[in-house]
C-alpha cells in the first residue's frame, strides 16, 4: 500500500514539473542571441504585426517571412541583416502548439502561427 502510494505520489510530482515547464516556455520571449538565424515579417518597415520564428513560414499578417540573421540584441530589442527596423524579442502572441513545437513562434498580433496553430495571448 506505502508503494503504491509513493508511486502515485512520484507521478503527481512528476506531472506538477512537466505542468510548470510547460508554462514558463510559454512566456512569450524568444530567446535569441547575435549570429542565430531567425525568420521575421517580410511585410517591411510599416508592419506592426512583430512575427518572429525559428521556421520559415508565413506571419500572422499572411505574408512570408524572411530568412536573416540577429545582428545586435539590445534588452528585448533584436536588429537583424538587411532591416533598419527593430524586433520585440517578448511577443503579446505566442505560439499554442505546446512544449513540444520548435517554431518559437511570437507575435505583437494574433493570428497563425508558422506551424499552422493559432497563436494564442501571452498571460
């Protein structure tokens, strides 16, 4: 019966870890330094929309996002190759397709993420 207990005990705890983990990943920052490459919105400077990815795809505006590299982080402002305008690096909107997805996806709109998911509002 203690086994039993403590197992069931070891498995709550377990899930309370995972629970935690989940959420703090969830955040809304995309943790980038200079040198990664990054995919952000190709709608130019006049776009408010902020994607950001670690995959190709299209950002929450529609248009395809653009392949380029961080050259300068500054607090949670990124500037990257070939682009005068600047990235929040922690999104209003992030990605909802879990732990699991590697697309890193933020946004300052709502809408679809990289992967096909909605993003959904960072809390």
């Amino acid at each position: 019966m203690k086994k039993t207990l403590l197992v069931i005990m070891g498995i709550l705890f377990t899930i309370g870890l995972v629970s935690t983990f989940s959420i703090a990943s969830t955040d809304g920052k995309m943790n980038v330094k200079v040198g990664d490459e990054v995919y952000v919105c190709g709608c130019g400077e006049a776009c408010d929309c902020g994607t950001m990815s670690r995959n190709p795809g299209n950002c929450v505006c529609g248009k395809p996002m653009v392949k380029t590299k961080v050259t300068k982080v500054e607090k949670s402002m990124i500037s990257v190759e070939g682009q005068t305008k600047t990235y929040n690096s922690v999104g209003k909107y992030t990605c909802a397709c879990g732990p699991d997805c590697k697309c890193d996806t933020i946004s300052q709109k709502p809408g679809k993420c990289t992967c096909g998911k909605e993003m959904k509002e960072v809390k």
